[in-house]
C-alpha cells in the first residue's frame, strides 16, 4: 500500500496500493527530472538572437543556462548549519519527529483497534473516539499508527488491503460538505452534498456503485469531530450509523478536543458511537521535557535547566506539546539571533553570559523572554483584560467563525444566531438586547425583563442622560 495525498484536496488524503498508472506516472516525472537537467532547454533558443555577434551569444546563451538551472547560491550550499540552526528545525511543528516519547500506550492501543476492525469480516460498527486537550499528540498518533501499519504492510506482514481517509472537520467549509469529500475519497468523484449523501446510503446500505475489488474495509479518521454538530445532529448520526450498515466495512476514528461529547449527543448517536474511548491526558512537566529532549538528541543547543524550566512552565499552563515546542524554538531563535549579531559585529557580545565550552546555548533567561513573546503579546493581552462579556463576545465570535467557515463575520449573524432545539433548565435563554444594555451600564443586569418571550426594557442610548433629559 501505498500513501497519495490527492492533490486537489489539502483535507483529503488517502491511502491506496500502487497501480500501474501511478508507477507510468513515477516513470513519467524521472523522465522530466532528468530532462530538465539536459543543457539546451527551449527558453535558451529563444535568448540567442541571430543579429547579435557570435561571443556575445555564447555569452548570452551560458547565461541563460545558469539562472535555468537555478543553482542554489555556493554560501547557502557550503554553509555548515550549527547545532543552533539544527534545534530551531528540529522544534518546528511541522517538523516529523522520529520517535513518539510518552505515548506507546495510546499507540498500541490504536494499532490494536484498527488491526482488529481490519481483519474482523464484517467491519461492523467499528468506531473509536479519542478526546483530549488541545496538543497532546491525538492527531500524531493515530497518523503515525497509520504510517507504521503502511510500513509493516510494505515489509510483508500479512494484513487486509485497507483504504485510509483522513478528513479535518475545521476544513470542510459546512459539516454537510463532509459527505462530498468521503464520497470523492472512496469513489473519485466530485458531487455535491446531497448526491453524495444518498450516494453513500446506497453505498453503504446494499452495496450498490461498488465494484467487487473495491470492498475494502476503509478507515476514516475525522480530525475535530466536534465541529461536525449541528443543529439536528443528522451528520454525526449518519457518520456513526454507516458502520452498522451491512455493505459498508468503515472503521472510524473520532477525535475532538471535548471529553464529554457522547453526552451532548442524541442517545440514538451516542450509542452507535460504542464504548471504545481513548483519552489523551495533558503532558506532565516530565513528559513534556522528555519530547523536547528527544526532539534535541546529539544538538548542543539548550541547557538542561532550560528544557526543565519550559517544560515546568507550560505543564502547570496547559500540558500542550505545541506550546512547550513553541517556546523552545522561540528562545532558539532568539539565541541564534544573538549569535549572527555578534559574530557580525566582531565582538562577543556583552548579553553573552551563558557560553558553554565556547559555544552560547539557550539559557533559561532566553526562555523566560520567549514566554514573554508568546504570553505578552498584544492580542493576548487583550483577551486577558477583557470584561466577562467581551469575553463571551469574542467566543460567540469564534463559535461563528468555525461554523461559517469564512474568516469574517457581522455583529447581527453572532448575536442573532438560533438558538439551540433544546434548553437546559439550569440557563437563562435571554435576548440579545440584554448584552448591549450590560454593555452600556457596565455592570451585569438582572436577567429578568430580557428572558425570551418578553417585552425587554427601553433601549436607552448611554450618550444621553435621560434624568437630565
Ligand atoms: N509525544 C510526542 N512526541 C513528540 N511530539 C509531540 C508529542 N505529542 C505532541 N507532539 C507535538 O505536538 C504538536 C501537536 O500535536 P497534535 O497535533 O497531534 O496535537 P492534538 O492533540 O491533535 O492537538 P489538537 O487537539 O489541537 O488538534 C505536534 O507538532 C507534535 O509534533
Ligand atoms: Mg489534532
């Protein structure tokens, strides 16, 4: 099996063997490679002009070699890149680290599942939920599970051809646009919403539209499952109804950030997504400082104290990963920058204190300014002196961001937004009006002339003193 992220998609990739189209393909682009290296490439002809003298056209055509060959500048081609340089990209994010530190369990946990479901005949109701807070390695996890299973099928060990789907729900523009993108993984085909739909209820329920080859079992991770709620429900209900249908052979993987998710659901949903959980806790300090470690294995880059200093910080914030590396690369650059000045400058420079064996490395002052950068910031600053209401604000806000899936938005469609079908008896449903005159009086008011169904006060602007008046 082979791993193709379709290029159309950046929310879609899938997993499928290798055809011989896609080897024709491979063929095709060594063949284009090699051909762009060839010496006399079209662009050349076009430069040598027959009225210019025939030095100046050797001259004209080895230059219009060079900058097609696009040679990548000899500073940057010898430039030896320092322990420094090395750390800040081993720190990125998007860097793929090697290893998996202080997540086996969960690994083995997942690997199981999907094996099990794999090699289970019917593929029955298989789904599994993984929740946790935010940058604890959900997503990692069941990706690199994913690409280790590939590997094992590669080196020979015996397990069912599968599909893999892999779907982000903050991607799809509106949680109905799911069904286009999972028929277009399977199938290959573009449709929109509500064909696909109906397609994959056929598909699923007898088997229809599939040819024979085609009946693989298929796993479906979906990546923050939670924006995929809407107001009736009826795209959680479907995704987690297909895997009880008889022709459908689908795994799912669920994971989202909201531990009680099950709980907000129809029973009739929360009971075909199964038992099977898994939970990914929030990093302890020495868990966090062994990821940054393994992350930094053989660099001379960061003190000791440095890596505990961050890794203590962040686990008494939040036990996020993301957070921990963040920091770590910040205080890297910081690092590096100071070096490039001084090396620059001819000088070592006086704020150089911690030089170790002749080299600077990443102290714990450094991290100390690099939490700083990232906790002072004025946006952060901001959320952090906002009042209660504008708090609530700008969560609405966000909130109608994820749903609209545009990155704007208009007062009216936050505070005008439905309400839910349901009311829980511990809240207050009030109108909007409430939160403008909460606003303006600065204080909160009592709720009772706002709750829904009443007439609400007079909206009284608070630029004019209606006393005086
Ligand atoms: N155990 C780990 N070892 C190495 N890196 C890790 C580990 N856990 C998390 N990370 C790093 O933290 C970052 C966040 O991980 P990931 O995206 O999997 O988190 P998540 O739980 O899916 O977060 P979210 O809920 O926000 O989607 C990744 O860049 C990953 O490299
Ligand atoms: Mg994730």
């Amino acid at each position: 099996m082979e791993s193709t992220p379709t290029p159309s998609r950046s929310n879609l990739s899938t997993s499928v063997p290798p055809t011989p189209k896609s080897a024709a393909l491979r063929r095709s682009l060594r063949l284009t490679s090699s051909a762009s290296r060839s010496p006399a490439p079209a662009t050349t002809v076009a430069v040598d002009n027959l009225d210019t003298p025939r030095s100046t056209r050797k001259t004209k055509r080895s230059l219009a070699m060079t900058t097609n060959t696009k040679r990548i500048p000899k500073h940057a081609r010898f430039h030896k890149q320092t322990d420094m340089e090395n750390a800040k990209a081993m720190l990125l994010l998007a860097t793929l680290p090697k290893s998996l530190p202080c997540r086996t369990r969960e690994m083995e946990e997942i690997t199981a599942f999907v094996k099990g479901a794999i090699s289970d005949d019917n593929c029955l109701g298989r789904c599994l939920y993984i929740h946790g807070v935010p940058g604890t390695g959900k997503t990692m996890c069941v990706l690199s599970a994913m690409r280790n299973s590939k590997f094992e099928v590669d080196a020979g060990v015996p397990l069912r051809p599968y599909t893999f789907v892999e779907i982000n729900g903050l991607k799809v523009a509106s949680p109905e646009n799911i069904y286009k993108v999972i028929y277009e993984a399977l199938s290959g085909h573009r449709v929109g919403w509500k064909k696909a739909l109906h397609l994959l209820n056929e598909r699923f329920s007898n088997g229809s539209g599939v040819h024979k080859d085609e009946r693989r079992p298929c796993v479906l991770l979906i990546d923050e499952l939670d924006l995929l709620f809407t107001r009736n429900q009826s795209v959680l209900y479907n995704i987690f109804h297909w895997p009880t249908e008889p022709h459908s052979k689908l795994i799912i993987i669920g994971i989202a950030n909201t531990m009680d998710l099950s709980e907000k659901l129809l029973p009739r949903i929360s009971s075909r997504m199964g038992i099977q959980r898994l939970c990914f806790g929030p990093y302890t300090y020495q868990q966090l400082q062994e990821i940054i470690s393994s992350r930094l294995k053989g660099l001379d880059a960061f003190e000791e104290q440095a890596i505990e200093f961050a890794s203590r910080k962040v686990a008494a914030m939040s036990g996020d990963a993301r957070r921990a590396l963040e920091i770590c690369r910040r205080a890297a650059e910081i690092v590096d920058y100071q070096l490039k000045q001084s090396l620059l400058s001819g000088r070592s420079s006086s704020s150089i204190d911690n030089s170790f064996g002749g080299k600077q490395l990443v102290g714990m002052i450094d991290i100390e300014d690099a939490i700083h950068e990232v906790f002072q910031a004025p946006h952060i600053q901001m959320m952090k002196t906002s009042s209660k209401l504008e708090k609530i604000f700008l969560v609405a806000m966000v909130h109608q961001l994820y749903r609209s899936g545009l990155s704007e938005t208009t007062f009216e469609k936050i505070v005008d937004r439905p309400t839910h079908g349901h009311l829980f008896p511990s809240r207050e449903y009030v109108q909007a009006q409430w939160v403008y005159d909460c606003i303006n009086a600065r204080i909160i008011l009592p709720t009772e002339g706002y709750l829904v169904g009443r007439v609400p006060p007079a909206h009284l602007s608070p630029f004019v003193d209606n006393e005086a008046e």
